[in-house]
C-alpha cells in the first residue's frame, strides 16, 4: 500500500495539487517554487492571480530562504508561535515567484501546526503554497470531504487528517508596516504578539484591501447570513420562517422559543469550538437548502475575535436569499 504522505510529497515534486489539513482549515498546495504548479492551484480554487499565497514550511530554517531579512521579531514570533496559527508577511527574497505574492514585494510565510502537513512538509522539502482548498468566495474546508465535494478531481492527492482543529483561518501579521498590522484575525491575537515582540501592535485592518482574506465577500455560504442578537432571534426566525424562508440557526447557546422549521446548528458553546464547528456549520445550513442563517456570534474573547469577523464578512457577502 501507498503511504499517503509519500504520494503527496510525489505528486508535489511532479507540480501537482496536494490538499493537506493544517490546525486551521484544510490547504490545497503546490510547489511554491514552480510556476505551473502555483498556476494550478488558481485555476482549481478559480481565484484572481493577483491574489497571494501562504508559503508553507516544515522549519524555522526554512524561513530566510523566502524572505530579504530574518527579523529580530519574526525571530521571536517564530520561536514563541510556531508550528501554529500565526502567518508572517515579511519582504520577499528573490526566490519566490511573482506567481505566489501576486505580484507583491512581500511574501507570507508559516509553519503549520498538524503532524500530516508537517510530514509532508519535509517528505517534499520545500515551500508549497497553499491557499484554503475550498473555491474562491466559499467557507474553507474543515474535513477532508469537503474538499472532496468543493475541488475533487482537481486536487492529484487529499490527504484526511480528520477535522480541523482551530476551524478557522491563521492570523495574518503584516510585519513591513510600522507597528506591525494584523491583516486578518485568527488563532494567535494582537495582545499576543505585542508582548512577544514588546512593541504595539495594530488591530484591524485599514486602508484598501490587500489580499482575498481583506475582501468583504469571502467565507460566504450559500445561504445568506444575518448576524444577530441572542435576544432578537426568536423574533426574526419566526418572522423569517412565518414568511416561508427556511432558517437554520447558530448561536453560542440554545435559544428559545424557535419555531420549529429552524434547523438549529449547535449550540456551537464556547468560541474555540464556536470556531471549530462554524464552516461545517455553514456547509450543513446548504445541503439542507437553507436560505438563511441566523447566526448569534461568539463573545470577542481569543478566537470569538476571528469569529466575529468571519460572520460579519460572510454576512456582507453572501447573496440575498
Ligand atoms: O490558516 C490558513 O492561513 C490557511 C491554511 C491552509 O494555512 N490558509 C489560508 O490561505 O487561509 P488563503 O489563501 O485562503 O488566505 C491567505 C491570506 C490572504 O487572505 C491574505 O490576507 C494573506 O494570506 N496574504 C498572503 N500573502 C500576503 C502578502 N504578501 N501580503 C499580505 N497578505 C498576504
Ligand atoms: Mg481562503
């Protein structure tokens, strides 16, 4: 019998396609030196090249290959975060391509936190780019069937690693700007990083979008998804489903009264597992054909934060019911 990681770490070196889990959501890689390879990965996800690339690698040591300077705070970052959920954009070398920063002079580089990436990671012995492994503009996939279902026979190997543990997507830290700007929240938080590297660092996003993550619509389910209060939801599902929409629901607690055609998606509990079960939630509300999510978010405590935001973009993005 094959060893998936072997197939995996073949089918990279032959510039094919490898979705893979990491602790975050699943990532469809390729070789992030070959350029017909990283090409694939936009056809399959049917994403805008000019939108760019996580580079993924098995080590620290790895890193000064991709980027201009190690930094004294990627150092630190590096040492106090991974393998984990915290990606570094830091000034390119000259070795990454175009075709992965979409053109940029900065390249995002992490180590992801799950022993099957990491496997494959050294099995293939150089940086593969990996976006999420769902299509552009959908919730990333959390379990290997879904990416099975989003990308199938574009994807050469998909190895299963169970689900996701995080659920959602890593915490982009732009390390060029001054302070250093989280570009998108993720596993690892702003107070975080600024004890490790003892300086401030930024919170939200300014300016015009940088990257896919940045765009308000992404991680959009089928269903349109109205960000709610706990209180307000009984209200607004009755109202909904009174009027013939059929509702899911997803909230941090159980909620009542709830008419009786709402598909209750959880309680999903505290935000770590809010986290972990949201995408597979969103996934679930369209295979029964919902038309609408009421989803009451997570406190913006540790992952909440990412929570949060994910739902709010969802909510901006998805198309009327
Ligand atoms: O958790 C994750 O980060 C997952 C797993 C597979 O590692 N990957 C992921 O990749 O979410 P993707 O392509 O769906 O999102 C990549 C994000 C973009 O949204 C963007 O914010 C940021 O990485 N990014 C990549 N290169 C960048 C650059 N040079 N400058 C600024 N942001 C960049
Ligand atoms: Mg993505």
């Amino acid at each position: 019998m094959t060893d998936p990681v072997a197939a995996g770490a073949q089918a990279l070196a032959a510039g094919g396609l490898v979705a893979f889990p990491t602790e975050t959501v699943y990532g469809l890689g390729g070789d992030a030196l070959n350029v017909s390879a990283v090409g694939r990965i936009f056809a399959a996800k049917g994403r805008p090249t000019d939108h760019p690339l996580i580079c993924h690698i098995a080590s620290v040591d790895d890193l000064a290959a991709l980027v201009a300077e190690v930094t004294p705070a990627a150092r630190a970052l590096a040492d106090a975060f991974w393998p984990g959920p915290l990606t570094l954009v830091m000034t390119r070398s000259a070795a990454v391509p175009d075709a992965v920063t979409g053109g940029l002079d900065t390249v995002a580089v992490r180590i992801p936190d799950h022993p099957l990436a990491l496997q494959l990671l050294q099995a293939f012995g150089g940086p593969v780019a990996a976006p999420s492994a769902n299509r552009f503009g959908r919730p990333s996939p959390t379990r290997a069937d879904d990416v099975r279902h989003e990308l199938g026979d574009a994807v050469d190997v998909i190895l299963d690693g169970g689900p996701c543990a995080i659920g959602v997507e890593s915490t982009v830290l732009d390390l060029v700007s001054d302070p250093p700007q989280v570009l998108r929240p993720g596993g690892i938080s702003a107070a975080e990083i600024a004890r490790v590297i003892g300086s401030p660092v930024s919170a939200t996003a300014s300016g015009p979008a940088r990257a896919p993550g940045m765009l308000e619509a992404h991680y959009a389910p089928g269903a349109r998804v109205e960000v709610i209060t706990a209180d307000g939801a009984p209200t607004r599902a009755a109202e909904l489903t009174g009027g013939g929409a059929s509702v899911a629901l997803l909230a941090p607690h159980a909620i009542s009264p709830l008419p009786d055609a709402v598909l209750v998606l959880g309680p999903a509990g505290a935000p770590d597992a809010y986290a972990s079960a949201l995408y597979a939630a969103f996934r679930r509300a369209d295979a029964n054909g919902c038309q609408v999510i009421l989803a009451v978010p997570p406190p913006p405590e540790g992952i909440g934060v990412a929570v949060r935001d994910r739902l709010t973009r969802a909510a901006a993005g998805s198309s009327p019911a």
